[in-house]
C-alpha cells in the first residue's frame, strides 16, 4: 500500500486522472460481466414468463368461449409471438397411462416442422406433462414456470390449467431466441449509456484538472521566478484553498522582503556601530602609545577606550544571542524541567549592579516550566535587559502557578503598531535602534510550548510567559484563585 501511494504520489493531475478513469471503467466492466450480465438473464427470464403468461391468458380466454364468435386459427397465430409453442393436453388420458394427444398451436403454420420441433424438445414436453399431471391432480389455479437446457439452447416453460371445466392443461414454452433480442438490445443500451456517462464525467474532470493545473503552474512560474531574483507577481481570483496558498506565497515574500530589507539596514548600522568605537579604541591606543593623551589624562582617555569596548562588546554580545538560542532550542530536553525561581534570583545577581538605581520587586514561587533552565535563563535575561533600558524607576516580577511568569516595568507605553511586531526579528525598536533580543525570547518561549505577549498597562508595560490552560482548567484556577483570595480577607 505504501509503494502505491508513493507511486501516485509521482504522478502528475492529468496521469491521475487517466488513472481513475482507468481504474473506474475496469471496475464498471468487471462489474458488468460479472453481475450486471446475470441480472439481465434474470429480468429476461422473468420478461419471458410475463410473455408466455399473456399469451396462455388470451389463448385461455378464446377456448373458454370469450370472444370466441370471430375467432380463427389464422388470427390466433398472428396474435401470438415468434418462438412461442404452446400445447394442449388432456390430463385424464395421461393419468390413464394411454398415449396424449397433443393439441399444438404455434405462429409456424407449416405441420411438419411443428411435428418436428416438438419431436427434438421431447424431453422439454415430458418436463412439462409431468409438472401438468402435478397441478392436474393438486388442482392448482395458478400457472408452473421453469426453465430448461437443451442442447445448449435454453427454454422458459409455463404450465396451467384451462379452467374450462375439462380435464386440459395448456404448456407453452418459447426458446431463447427472444431472450438473446431482448438482451442484446438491454445490454447495447446500458453500455451506450454506461459510455456517455463516462465521456461526460471524464470531461467535467478533465475540466476540472484544468482549472488546478494553471493556477498551480501559476504558482511554480512565480516560485522560480522569485528563486531566480527576478520580480514576480501572482494574483489568482480563487477563492478556494489553491487561492488561499497563492495569498499565502504572497504574503511570505513580501514579509521576506521586509525582514530581509530591515536585516540589511541593521547590519548596514551595526557595521557602523562597531566601525565607530573600533576606530576610537585604536586611535586611542596609538596615542597613548605615542604618550598622547587625547582625553586630556591617561586615565581619562583609558576610560573612552573601556565605554568604547563596552559597546562593542554590547553589539557582539546581541549577535551571538541567536547563534546561541538556535544551538539551546536544537537541543532535545528529554523531558528537562526548570526551577524558574532559581532562574530568575540567578539572573537578577548579574544584572541587579548594572543599574543600581532601579529598584526590583519581586513574588516568587517554586514554579517549574518545561525546558533547560540555560534557554529559560536567555529568555529572562533579554526580558529583565529590555525591561532595565525603559524603566523609570522599579521592575516587578511575579512568578505563580496561575499567570506563569510576569516581568513589568514603570516605564512608557508602546504604540499599539509596536505590540504587533513586538517578537518579529530585525524590528526597529525606539530611537532607530534594531534589536534580536524579543524575537530570541519568543523563539525559544514557543519551542518549550509556551506563550508570550507585551502590553501596556496603567503603570507603563508588562511581560507575560504563560501555557494557554484548557477553558475548564483556567475557570477552576481562577476560581480557587478567588476562593483564596476571600479567605484572606476573611482572616484579615
């Protein structure tokens, strides 16, 4: 099964649509010699004992005396249909083991060949006296059909009685030469049908694969026009799935464009940004080495050297930031989980002395997430970073087992066009400044199955690291949430 479906899988539309079809009329013709024929033979066999039943009623009613005033052989042979044979027998002369006299009327007016057709289905005639003497003696009013094989030519039979107060049954048979014109002219008809049917459905499918060839050569010409550098536009007016994916190219490019513009601009900066302070710091050093002092002492102008190698440091430090989560996430955590209290106390040792003067408040639980605790530890850091750069003048965090992690600071609100592109990477932050840091954060958050979000709040702007709850589980937990909280004022 699987070859198969790797072989249709390396088929093109219009090949699997010749394929289907093919597979639909092997189907149909199997289908058709297999049951349909039997079926056919079937309603034939029944057509064929309706005929003889009509027949036997007509002849019936002319022996019983119903309009029976013009009635003559002649007209009688002309009322009855080609290959039909029909017999009266008296059933007393039979049960008296003398020889029957056999009373024939058929559509052949010519005696002898009548005397010799009966004379080659002898066998079919005693089947059929002997079904008579069964109904004679049962006094069956309805008719016995049958059918018999002789010599390779199939006959239909029907044996009644006359029901004119005698002792005369009537046997009529007809062979099969009706049954193959009646069949031949059935089966002729379902295959011209069965045939037109399929022309028209393979047109309408072949129509069909038209209409998603085209878009979807559409969309290869677009794909190797854009893999070759080229510009390229794709517009379909569909509104199906193939629209949707053509919308969707669309879309990936021109954000490609975008980040790859504003990638280009960054580095455009950060070239520039590390051309500076490289070329302070060695202009610097070959004065010093020249017993110049640029900055007015020796230790003065050490100090422009440091603040320089700070920043270059900075500029470093952020570019290896993604080379080093793209390592973390790629990592597998066999089921790693991290003490995130631990995380963040170790984080806040670090970065607590870069500004003194911003005071951290802190709430913290003994709370796990899933992951190792070295991503955990990147994803705090540039949060606490971000959040130190914008702060006035206190950062607050809280860790609990209802909101996750939260990381707020007093500083200004962002536009809300900001909040949007918050986590994409190579996003202008304030003050024309590129940063990689929100976006490594939400790289690694989502790689550990989890959610973060920024927003504004009344006091300035707020971090969430959350795992979405199912709706049951999150009504429950804020629930007890709020139990908890009027037990404690309770007890205040």
């Amino acid at each position: 099964m699987k070859r198969f479906s790797e072989f249709i899988k390396q088929l093109s539309l219009s090949q699997q649509l010749a394929a289907i079809i093919f597979f639909l009329i092997s189907f149909f013709t199997a289908f058709f010699f297999i049951y349909l024929t039997g079926s056919v033979e079937n309603v034939i066999r029944e057509q064929m004992y309706t005929t003889l039943d009509a027949s036997q009623d007509m002849i019936v009613g002319l022996y019983s005396g119903e309009d029976s005033s013009n009635f003559t052989q002649s007209q009688l042979r002309r009322a009855l249909t080609n290959s039909q044979m029909h017999l009266i027998v008296d059933m007393e002369e039979v049960v008296a083991g003398t020889e029957p006299q056999l009373h024939y009327l058929s559509s052949e007016s010519d005696a002898a060949l009548v005397r010799e057709e009966l004379s080659e289905n002898s066998a079919l005639v005693e089947k059929m006296i002997s079904q008579g003497v069964t109904i004679y003696q049962n006094g069956l009013a309805s008719a016995t059909h049958g059918h018999m094989d002789i010599n390779g030519q199939e006959y239909c039979y029907s044996v009644r009685l006359m029901n004119d107060g005698s002792s005369n049954v009537l046997m009529s048979y007809m062979d099969e030469e009706y049954a193959q014109g009646a069949k031949d002219m059935m089966i002729n008809s379902i295959l011209y049908i069965t045939v037109m049917a399929f022309c028209f459905i393979f047109l309408i499918l072949m129509l069909w694969v038209i209409t998603l060839i085209h878009p979807l050569n559409q969309i290869r010409n677009y794909i190797e026009k854009i893999k070759a550098g080229k510009d390229a536009t794709l517009k379909l007016n569909r509104k199906d799935e193939i629209g949707e994916l053509a919308d969707a190219l669309v879309s990936m490019r021109e954000e490609l464009q975008k980040q790859e513009k504003t990638k280009e601009e960054m580095i455009h900066n950060i070239s520039h940004d590390l051309k500076t302070p490289i070329a302070t710091i060695k202009s610097y050093g070959e004065s010093i080495k020249d017993g110049i002092y640029p900055y007015e002492t020796l230790e003065k102008s050490v100090d422009v050297i440091i603040e320089n190698a700070d920043r270059l440091e900075a500029k470093v430090h952020s570019l290896l930031y993604m080379n080093r989560v793209e390592y973390l996430i790629s990592q597998d955590n066999n089921g790693a989980v991290t003490n995130m209290k631990d995380v963040v106390e170790k984080v806040l040792l670090n970065i607590a002395v870069i500004k003194p003067d911003i005071r951290i408040v802190t709430e913290l639980e003994e709370i796990t997430f899933e992951g190792l605790e070295e991503s955990w530890r990147v994803v705090v850091e540039n949060i606490l970073e971000n959040a130190q750069r914008y702060a006035q003048s206190v950062i607050t965090i809280h860790l609990n087992e209802q909101e996750g992690l939260t990381i707020a600071n007093d500083g200004p609100s962002m536009d809300e066009s900001r909040i949007e592109t918050l986590f994409k990477p190579f996003e202008k932050g304030e003050g024309g400044r590129f940063g990689l840091g929100l976006s490594i954060v939400a790289k690694v958050v989502r790689a550990n199955h989890y959610e973060v979000r920024g927003e504004n709040t009344a006091d300035g702007v707020i971090f969430r690291i959350y795992r979405d709850q199912p709706k049951k589980a999150k009504q429950k937990t804020e629930r007890r949430s709020r139990q908890r909280g009027a037990k404690n004022n309770n007890e205040a």
